[in-house]
C-alpha cells in the first residue's frame, strides 16, 4: 500500500458520491436480490463509477464488489467494494449510509475509506498511519469499563439464534445500546463517538474498509473468536474504541 492508493482511494470515493449524490432523496427504481436486501440504481451507478476509474488505474489488480461481482479475485491486490453500505437508510432518505473502499494485500484489509457523500464526510484509514476525518486525525475515546460503554449494531434482527443471545449478553452489560447506522457506527466509534459495535452475518465488503479505520484511530477489530480480520473471516464482527475492553466483549459473546 503506497500514498498513490491512498489517492486512488479518494478519487474512487468521489467518483462513488458523484454517482449517488443525484439519487438521494430522489425517484429510483429499487429491486430485492435473492438474499431478500434491496438495491438501487445508485448502488449500481456508484459500483460501475468505481469499477471505470480503477479500470484506468490499476487493471490488473483485483476487485470484489456487493453488486457486480468478483475479478482477479486470486491477486496479491483486490479492492473490495460496497457502494451503498445500509441501502435502507439511503432509500428512507437518512444520510447515515456510506460508501465502503477496502484494499487488500494478501487477504489482509490494509486501506479502508468510510465515505459519507451527503454529509461530505470521509474516514480513510490505511496500515501504519493514524486514521482521518476529511484529513485531520481522530481517535476512538478511552472507556476501559464495560458498565460504562455504548454499544451499537445495525440490527438486533440481524443475528441468528445463537448469536441473538450472544448479543444480549454483551447488551445487558453495557450502559446503552444504539441501533442503526450500517458502517456509519464504525465511523463514529473511530471518531471517539462509541465504545464497542457486534455483528453478525457481514460479507467481506461490509467490513474490509471498516478495519483499517478503526485500527488506525486506536481501537480493535475482531471476529468473535478474537481472530484478526481477513479475506476468510465468518462474518462475526467485534470492533471495540478501547482495547481494554475487547476481552470482556469477547468473554460475554463466547458465555466464558
């Protein structure tokens, strides 16, 4: 990962807002994909926006996209991509969605940008460097009790059976509990605005760009048997803003 990915990162995402940005709060033809989710022409305009520039730039790398699909999968290189992270939050008209732009390097999330395109606000987060918010440094605040800690999730409907109890474990431990947000919780924890964030059922579009911006403000990302995130993970996904607070989480989801 060089500073020029980190530019290509930030034209993708603009390519991606362009794209979206004429669909919000719009008119738009809306479909339901067989795992029963919606899509949107902007989710399908902001992938093809994204998949155009890196076809000018990179093409012989890689790319892993929610709406079209896998190519070069196998590459040291692939960018993952989800154009519309919390599609129904774009449909009901509430800018709290975002566009996802991961890349790995050998399975391993180590470039990740949370755009916000009505908000006009971007996290980018890349390995080694602190993470930014529209290109000042932010850091997940100190909250090393779990009594203490706001917790989020998109969905408790979200989680299956074993994981539904698994979550109101950690829930009933906590001091508040916040719903909604897709990837837009994992942004705000890495801007000090939340302690820790459970789910389950993730693709690895939804979470790739979450790990480098959570990690490079200071917290943690995890699957729930405490393993690093990669290209191989589950789908079960801690994140926490103070690392002192991962093993309590982790001890309460796995009823240790």
């Amino acid at each position: 990962m060089t500073d020029a990915d980190i530019r290509l990162a930030h034209l993708l995402a603009d390519a991606a807002g362009a794209a979206i940005r004429p669909f919000f709060r719009a008119r738009f033809d809306i479909e339901t994909k067989p795992d029963a989710s919606p899509v949107t022409q902007a989710d399908q305009a902001a992938e093809r926006a994204i998949r155009a520039v890196l076809a000018e730039h990179v093409p012989t790398d890689g790319i892993i996209g929610e709406e079209y699909g896998r190519v070069r999968e196998d590459t040291d290189r692939v960018w993952v991509l989800d154009p519309i992270d919390g599609t129904r939050a774009f449909i009901a008209g509430r800018p709290i969605f975002g566009t996802l732009i991961a890349l790995l390097e050998h399975g391993r999330p180590v470039l990740g940008v949370i755009d916000q395109p009505i908000s006009g606000e971007r996290w980018v987060g890349a390995h080694g460097r602190p993470t930014t918010l529209n290109d000042v440094p932010v850091t997940t605040r100190a909250c090393p009790a779990i009594a203490n800690a706001l917790l989020a999730t998109t969905s408790p409907w979200l989680f299956d059976g074993p994981g539904g109890a698994a979550f109101d474990r950690v829930r009933a431990a906590v001091r508040d509990t916040a719903l909604g947000g897709d990837c837009y919780n994992y942004a705000l924890l890495a801007a000090g605005h939340g302690d820790i964030i459970v789910e389950q059922g993730l693709q690895l579009y939804d979470f790739a760009a979450l790990v480098p911006v959570v990690e490079g403000a200071g917290g943690v990302m995890r699957d729930w048997s405490g393993n690093p995130l990669d290209a191989n993970s589950n789908g079960q996904v801690i994140a926490v803003g103070d690392p002192a607070l991962l093993d309590p989480v982790l001890a309460l989801i796995n009823n240790a």
